[in-house]
C-alpha cells in the first residue's frame, strides 16, 4: 500500500514538472525574442502566474490566456506557444508582434483570437482551422482575399484590412451573429444570409453591388 502511494506521488511530481516546462519553456523563448522589453524582462521563467497582466493561468498553473499590448519591438511569437495546452485566448494588439499563423492552429483550446492594430510583415490573409469563437483582425493589414474561415465563429471583425475579392458565402453560417468587414477593397455581391441569426453586419466602404 505504501508503495503504491509512493508510486502515484512520483507519478503526480512528473507530471507537475512537465506542465510547468511547457509554460516556462514559452516564457524563456519570449524573453529571447524580444530581450529589450521590459513588460516581459520582469517576469521570471516561474513566476508568469503572479501578478501581471500579461498572463491569466489555471489552478494548475497553466496559460489559458495571454494578452499582449502597445510592444513595439520587432519579433515574432515563439514557436513553443503551441505547447500551452489550456491557451484558449490571445491578444495581442498596437504592437509589431508576427505570428506564425500555421503554429496558432496547433493551439486546439484557442476560442479567442484577437489581432488588431498590428504592424507587421503584410502576408496573405491566414486559414485558420481551429474552432474558433470570436476573430478581431481589424486594422491589421493582409494580402489577397479572404478565405474561409471556421463555423463555429459567432464574432468577426476583419475591418480595415486591405482585403480585396468578394464576400464568401459563410455570412449564412448558423452561428454567426457579429460580422464586420468595412473598410476593404471587397467587389461583386453581398451574399444572402439569415437575418436572424445574423444581428450586426456592416460591409461599408467597400465596392459592392
């Protein structure tokens, strides 16, 4: 009986320096990319949890959300963010942060996604294939037209973009309820869409039919 205690506590204690090594190996690849910051600089490898406003965790000491601001030092978010099992909400705004858009869809918890303001390298516009919920990409700037994008989607705002082709028929997705895509280079026509369950569109200053 001891040792079968014994057993299941190393058995607990492993598990616990996996989840932390997740979570620390991020913020240590954070504070190499962008060393001259000073908003990460103050947080220790082990310590994320505590006190700032950067990062919101779970009992168990896993990112669930990260929320980046007004950082205007070049780079990109590190690879290893796709490791943080529990993430289920980034931020990252007004910054010149670059994402790698195939790694955030290794993030399989991520809901919320928001990418607004940022000044970065313009490339084409991202397919995401996570279940998204809610997607804020205004005011950053893409290439190209915009792709399909996941149905679970309730909210979308993807205004002032630079986006050109037309509107894909996933306006009529069910879920919809909040979709903003003023401000682009859009042509041709709106397509039809249930105006009850959609309850917010706005599609201005395009050049639509």
């Amino acid at each position: 009986m001891k040792s079968s205690i014994i057993g299941l506590l190393v058995i607990l204690l492993v598990s616990l320096v996996f989840v932390a090594a997740d979570e620390s190996n991020f913020i240590s690849d954070l504070l190499e990319e962008f060393p001259g910051v000073y908003e990460f600089r103050k947080y220790a490898a082990n310590q994320y949890c505590f006190g700032n406003n950067n990062f919101k965790c779970n009992s168990q000491g896993k990112i669930t959300e990260i929320q980046i601001e007004n950082i205007n030092q070049n780079g990109h978010v590190p690879v290893s963010i796709s490791t943080l099992t529990e993430l289920h909400k980034i931020d990252i705004s007004n910054s010149s942060i670059e994402l790698d858009w195939n790694n955030i869809n290794n993030i399989k918890k991520l809901d919320i996604l928001i990418f607004s303001g940022n000044k970065h390298k313009i490339v084409k516009f991202p397919t995401l294939t996570i279940d998204l919920k809610y997607l804020d990409l205004s005011n950053t700037r893409f290439d190209g037209e915009l792709t399909k994008l996941p149905s679970t989607l309730l909210y979308i705002n993807i205004s002032n973009t630079g986006l050109t082709g037309s509107i894909p028929s996933f306006i009529n997705n069910p879920n919809l309820r909040y979709f903003d895509v003023s401000n682009n280079k859009l042509k041709g026509d709106l397509p039809d869409f249930d105006r009850t369950n959609l309850l917010i569109l706005n599609a201005s200053n395009n050049m639509l039919n």
